[in-house]
C-alpha cells in the first residue's frame, strides 16, 4: 500500500502539494498509471497480467469485525462500537458505503456519482469518521451492496428486470434488483467503491453480488438484457473486473456469499459459483449463520439450535471447496451469526455461549478471521473473541 502511494505522489508531484490539491480523477488515474508501469516492467509492451494474486494489503490484521450500518457509523452509537472494539479483540468496522436500498450513504464529491441523486446525508462527514476509525486502530472495510438496488432500478428501467405490464419487478420484501449483464451497473458500483478507497476504506466488501434468489423461476417471464453467458459467468466476470480495477488503488476486494453456496456444486439460479469467484477476490466472506441452513444440514434436526456443528460442517465444505484454487485462494472471513432467529421452528436465544461456540468451531478448523452480523448492530457483551 504504502509503495503505491509514494508512487502516486511522485507522479502527482510533492507529498505536500498533492494532498492538498489531488482530486478523485487524479488518484485514480495515477493510481492506474502506476499499474501499467509494473504490468509493463514484468512483461513488457504485451500487457498480459500477472498471474499472482498478491494481496494489496499485506500488514493488515487478522480481521474480527463487526456491522455496522450507516446510521450507527454516522450517528451517536459509533461510540458505543468503537468502545467495544477498544474493550475487546475486535479490531474491524464493516461500514454501509451503498446501502440495502441503493442509496450512497454519505455526501459523494465526484461529480458523476452527485448528479445520479442516489445518494443520503446519513455519514456527514466521512473524512471525520475514517479519522476517528484511525485513531483506535480499526480496521475500516467499506460494504457496497450491488446488484440489490431499488434506487437505481427506479430511476432506469433499462438496467433492471421489467414485469410484462412494464412495472419493475420486486421480490416479496419489495425490493428490486439491478441486471449484472449490464456493464453500466458494474461501473457504477465500482466508481463508488474507488472513492471509498480515496477517503481510506482499506478493503471493499461486495454483497448481493448475485441474481434474486429463485432466479430461475423468473427469468424467462421478465424482461431483461442478457447475453450468452451463463449467471454464473456473469456474476464471477463482475468480481473479476472489480478485482482488477480496485487492486491497483492498494484495497482489498472481498465479497459475501451465501455459505450453502460452498456445499452444493453450484448455485445456478442465483449465479454463485463458489470457486470461481473466490478466484478473483483477496477475501471471501461466507455467511455461515446457523439460522440459514435448513433441517438437515449437518447432521442437525435444527442448524439454529447448534451453533458449534453448523459452522464445524461449513466450514470443512468450505476448505473442501476452495482447496483446487492453491495459490489463488483467498483469506476465508466468515459472517457468524450475534441474532436470535425467532422465526426459525426449534430456534435457541443467541448468548455468549453460541457466540463464542461459533468462534471456536472456526478455530478448530483454522479459521482465524470472522464477521458477526446483528442488523441493530447490538452485540452481546462479555464475549471472549479469542476462543
């Protein structure tokens, strides 16, 4: 990271003066012409990319993180989580860039992202937060949900998928999708990821990289752009364009990714493939939450009533899964679960207990990294993170 940014400053002239002048645009573009040069330096004029997949961020720590949605990070409960990261063995925020919705979450500077109005005033002050972040060590990893996105599909009906009556179409919960066979969605979303490396996110977390669930069922009656490519090949095509814009700019790309995905061959209709995009990021995040699997899963009756076995058997398909990749293998960071699911037959309250039995099943397979998710960002006290 840091060789890269004192190639952008000589290329942009004195430390001094770039950072008070240097623009978005010319990060970026400096960025990118670090990149050819090294491309060039290897091969020569012919271009064609390295092979390695080196990590962009080498000195970062063993991430323990936790959610926090744009609301807690911009408002007064940012207190309460850095308090807890100060308390504990956290050491990592997962931050709303893009939200649920679509919605970019804080006053963008670029031009092209404010003229699209799909932005909120919810962080005021980014800079602000990504500078308090620094002060207690945490590690910032900006979420951008992608291709779940109401705001957009609302505003262009070309990159979405259309009911014959010429309405969007909405899943149950009343959200909409944008199409991952638009190339035009793949730019968006990653210009927004390119300004979150700028204000000094250390890695980009993609979620919702996928088709709406039960897809197939849907596709043949909705209207849509598509190509010849399979789902699957479209969906791992957009990682690895990501991966190759964002790798220069010295961030991290992970990627969620339901955690059943790991255990069948594929998942065709939504188009996760396991593997092949596990491939191209330097993090994957499953999401392993007991509370998803179904009667069944490994051996359990109810996977939400055992925590240890559930996350014990995902994460042995897990490494199973990825194990053909060898040296294109990402860090695997699991989301576990820190939420009671009442809504599941047989369910268990979530304590301390089926926190930290989440957390050893992980260690007892190698897994040194996780994620806990509580969508109200209210994390159980007094749980030992060191498991």
């Amino acid at each position: 990271m840091e060789s890269i940014l004192a190639a952008i400053m000589l290329l942009l002239g004195s430390a001094t003066s770039a950072a008070d002048n240097v623009t978005l645009d010319d990060w970026v573009k400096a960025a990118e012409q670090t990149r050819q040069a090294a491309v060039h330096a290897e091969h020569g004029s012919s271009g064609i990319p390295m092979l390695e997949k080196a990590d962009p961020q080498p000195e970062a720590p063993k991430v323990k993180g936790i959610y926090a949605t744009a609301h807690s990070a911009g408002g007064a409960r940012l207190e309460k989580l850095i308090q807890l990261v100060d308390d504990t063995e956290l050491n990592s925020l997962v931050i709303d860039v893009k939200d649920d919705y679509g919605y970019i979450t804080y006053p963008t500077a670029d031009p092209e992202l404010a003229a699209k109005n799909t932005w909120k005033n919810i962080i005021r002050d980014p800079a602000a937060l990504l500078q308090r972040l620094e002060e207690h060590d945490i590690y910032p990893i900006a979420r951008i949900v992608v291709f779940k996105d109401s705001v957009l599909a609302a505003e262009r009906h070309d990159l979405t998928f259309m009911n014959t009556d010429g309405t969007v179409w909405k899943n149950g919960r009343g959200e909409a999708f944008v199409n991952p066979y638009r190339k035009e969605v793949w730019e968006y979303n990653v210009q927004i990821a390119k300004e979150a490396a700028a204000l000094g996110f250390k890695e980009i977390q993609f979620d919702y990289v996928r088709f709406p669930e039960g897809f197939e069922k849907k596709a043949d009656v909705l209207g849509y752009h598509s190509d010849d490519r399979k789902r699957i090949e479209v969906v791992a095509d957009f990682v690895k364009y990501a991966h190759e814009e964002l790798n220069p700019l010295g961030v991290r790309v992970s990627v969620d990714i339901f955690g059943y995905a790991a255990s069948v061959p594929t998942a065709e209709g939504i188009g996760q493939d396991f593997e092949a995009i596990s491939k191209y990021v330097d993090v994957i995040c499953p999401m392993v939450y007991p509370s998803h699997y179904s009667t069944g899963w490994f051996g359990s009756k109810v996977p939400d009533a055992a925590p240890y076995a559930t996350i014990d058997g995902a994460m042995k398909d897990t490494k199973e899964k990825l194990e053909p990749l060898g040296e294109f293998t990402p860090i695997i960071r699991p989301w576990i679960q820190d939420f009671t699911a009442s809504w599941v037959k047989g369910y268990i309250r979530y304590g301390k207990k089926e926190v930290e039995d989440q957390i050893r099943a992980l260690k007892d397979n190698g897994i040194e990294e996780f994620l806990l998710w509580n969508a109200g960002n209210s994390y159980t006290p007094g749980v030992d993170y060191e498991q």
